[in-house]
C-alpha cells in the first residue's frame, strides 16, 4: 500500500508539473486538483519550498491571497464590526486584485482554504458555517470566539440583517437573562448597532447589510 501511495504521489508531481497552467489560472482545475492531494496525504500549502511551490507557485498564490483577506477585513472592519459574508469577502479581494491578464481568478474555495493558514497564526479569524449546511457562510476576523448563543443569531439572520429580543425569545425559547447576556457582548464588541426609534428595540449586524446587497447583485 505504501508503495502504491509512492507511486501515485510521483504520478501527481507529473501531472502538476504538466498542467501547472491549467492548476494556476483555471479555478475548477484548481480545486479538482486540492482533492487529489488530499487524497494522498499532499499538502501544497504547507511550504513554501520544495517540489510544489517552485512548480506551482502555491506558497506564493495563497500568501498573497491571506494578505489580500487581511486587508480587505481590516479596511471593512470598523463598518461592520469583524464579521463579512464569504460571498462580500470574495468580491472585495478580486476587486482589490485587479482585472489584468496576470491576476489570477480566486474562489470561494480558494479563500476558505487561505483563511485555513491565516488561523495558524493564532485567534483572530474563523469560519462560521450555516447550521444546516445550507446559506450564508461568514468570515470572523476579530480576536476571541464567538459563544454558541452568538453563533446561533448569525445563523437565523440568512434572509435579513436584524432582529428584536421578542425574534430570539419566540426562536429560540431562551431566558431574558441569556438574550441579554449575548446581546451585551456583541453591542461591546462593535458587531451590534443598536435602533430604539421603533416599536420594539431592533439589534442590526452592519456586515449583514452589505451582505444581502452581493446576494441582490449590487456592487461593493
């Protein structure tokens, strides 16, 4: 088995090495070409020497991609509190890399898998997935983890940006006590801004306002 491995480890250099092209400009192929690594226990990322990164500049790509999503995070930061949608973060950073010839295209996968190596670094970025698969991913780039509870009110917030004490009580059958207690830590946190002038006292995500305009189509 390990001599088979071997063998199919070898034959992936040679296919890398003839369809490096395609691996660099081609997102699809990229991908396609991530699992068949995976499968051998390969990972191209994980220096930036040796065979992988002098024949498919990989180390290069996805650090200039990692620096790319930390500055697109921190210039959006202070307008919505640390937490973009992938599809927001997605659109800024090919905005930010430019239409030239040169550039190479980048995908949701492509950034998921930068964001895997920026968290090497320590706290400060994270991932924060739809409970059922299904929906609007998020990026995390503030220091400290985000609590069950606060993830939870991400995750109802699919199809609009706000949401009131009475939502999460009705929602969730939580204590006042524990709304109260999630809702503090998000105002303190700067990812809350808070609307009094209605009815009921509505708690709104800014990243989630820019969100719902990707998903519509409209420019950033």
């Amino acid at each position: 088995l390990a001599k088979q491995f071997e063998t199919f480890r070898n034959n992936l250099e040679g296919f890398a090495e003839k369809h490096k092209n395609e691996i660099k400009k081609d997102i699809a192929f990229r991908r396609q070409f991530q699992e068949m690594c995976a499968t051998v226990g390969v990972d191209p990322l994980a220096s930036s020497k040796g065979f992988w990164s002098q024949v498919l500049g990989v180390g290069d790509f996805y650090y200039e991609l990692a620096v790319q999503i930390v500055e697109v995070c921190v210039a959006t930061s202070s307008q919505n509190g640390g937490i973009i949608s992938l599809d927001e973060l997605l659109l800024r950073v090919r905005k930010a890399r430019g239409k030239s010839r040169s550039a190479q295209d980048v995908s949701h996968d492509d950034i998921l898998r930068a964001i895997k190596k920026l968290r090497v670094l320590g706290d400060g970025f994270a991932v924060i997935e739809p409970i059922n698969g299904h929906g609007r991913i998020l990026i995390q780039s503030i220091p400290g983890e985000l609590s069950m509870d606060h993830t939870a009110i991400l995750n109802s917030l699919q199809t609009r940006s706000s949401f009131t004490v009475e939502q999460l009580r009705e929602q969730f059958k939580w204590s006042d006590d524990r709304i109260k207690t999630a809702i503090d830590f998000m105002i303190k946190e700067g990812l809350l801004w808070v609307d009094n002038d209605g009815r009921h006292t509505e708690y709104y995500f800014p990243g989630l306002f820019t969100a719902q305009r990707v998903t519509a189509g409209e420019s950033v």
